[in-house]
C-alpha cells in the first residue's frame, strides 16, 4: 500500500488568492509611513511655533502684568519700578501654587509699602483663577484682579475688571476687617456679594484673598526683606552698566 503524505492532495493557492494578503499588508505599511509622516511634521510645525512665539508671548504676559500691577499700586503710590522689584514667591498651599511664581515689592522714600502676590482660586467654577493680590504693609488690600479664568462669559467672568467692577470691593479690606467670620459671600452669610446666579466664582476668589492675607501676615518680614534685596541688585546693575 503507497504511503500518502499529509495534505498531500491540496492545492497550492494560486497567485490570485496570495494578492489579497499581499495587498493588504502593503496598504497597512503605506497607511503607518503617512500617518509617521504626518505625525513627525505636526510635532515639527507646533515646536517651530513655539520657538518663533515665546519671545512674543512672553512680552505680552509682562505687558498684561504691567497693566494688572498698575491698576493695583499706580506709580503716584510708590517711587521705584515696580517690575524691578520682583522677588520669587515659593509653592504655598495658602497661595495654591505648585511652583514658583513671582511677587513685586512697592517702595516710597526707600521703605517697602506694599507688596503684589500671585494667588491661585483652585475651586471656580471652570477651575483655577489666577489672581493677584496687592496689600500694604498694614496688611490691608491694595486691590486684586483677576488675570486668568475660564469662568462663564456673562455670569462668572464679572470678577474681571472689563466686565465688571465686583473685584473692586477688595480694597481696603484686612484679615480683621471683616471679621474671620464674615470673608464669604452674602448668600452664606458673609459679607460679599455674590453674581445673580452664580456663587461658586465669587466664593472661590473671596475665599483665595483670605488665604492671600494670610500668608502675607506670616511672610510680611521675609516678602519685604526680599524685595529689598531685589531692589539692591538692581542699582548695583544699573551702577555696572553706567559708562
């Protein structure tokens, strides 16, 4: 009896029925190449404009700053550039920051008056307002602007200037003034108004100054110290750059 191999008696696959796979595989290596391709010149045009945009976008964050602290302490309130006097202001849970952010100190007659701080409200609405919070060596407030949110256009963003003036009724406020148990808003029985309609911005921004105060009242030595010393190196570099 003749011995069968195994399969044996099957057909080879003809060369019309290998193309499909063939096909296939050369469509899946086709389609990977144009999507690497693609991929590679996207990263490449969002890194070049990043290069070609920093400088430009850095300049006019200081720009917006400029305006912000302005509006805060205007120059008939102290006698030095305040910019110039910008001291580096650690991560603090008060403040809620996860990084290093910068604070400006205001002078008269040589003497720290006042002094901005960068704050972060982590709890709006949107999430996280960014503030600044000018307070004078009293400890009371200077002012505070709202310098970035994604709050609700024409509900939560009133805590902007350019919408409305709600932010103002900061001023001259103190961690005393009111009374620990009056910094919230009306609604909940505190001493700010809330937006009609809108409690959560407010309430995040009221309850962020408090906190700010309260750093300033344990940094208010170190803060101005800082800005002194920034002040110092300053004229040293104006001096080194004098002819």
């Amino acid at each position: 009896m003749p011995i069968v191999k195994e399969n044996q008696n099957e057909p080879e696959p003809s060369s019309k029925q290998k193309k499909p796979a063939t096909d296939l595989a050369s469509s899946i290596v086709r389609n990977s190449l144009t999507l690497g391709v693609f991929a590679i010149l996207t990263v490449g045009l969002i890194a070049l404009t990043f290069v070609f945009t920093e400088q430009k976008i850095h300049a006019q964050v200081r720009a917006f700053e400029a305006r912000a602290l302005k509006e805060i302490l205007p120059d008939k309130t102290h006698d030095n550039n305040i910019l110039d006097a910008r001291i580096t202001i650690p991560a603090n849970d008060l403040l809620a920051t996860s990084t290093d952010k910068y604070g400006y100190v205001a002078f008269e007659d040589g003497k720290p008056i006042a002094v901005i701080l960068p704050a972060i409200a982590p709890d709006g609405y949107a999430g996280k307002i960014e503030l600044l919070v000018g307070i004078y060596a009293d400890g009371t407030l200077a002012g505070v602007r709202a310098i970035q949110h994604k709050e609700t256009p024409g509900l939560g963003d009133k805590i902007d200037t350019k919408v409305s003036d709600w932010i103002l009724q900061f001023r001259g406020k103190s961690l005393l003034d009111p009374a620990p148990e009056d910094w919230g808003v009306k609604k909940e029985g505190g001493q700010f108004d809330q937006f009609t309609g809108a409690t959560i911005t407010p309430r995040a921004v009221v309850g962020s100054v408090y906190r700010t105060l309260n750093y300033f009242d344990s940094h208010r030595q170190t803060l101005f110290k800082q800005g002194e010393a920034a002040r110092r190196d300053e004229k040293g570099a104006e001096k080194g750059a004098e002819p």
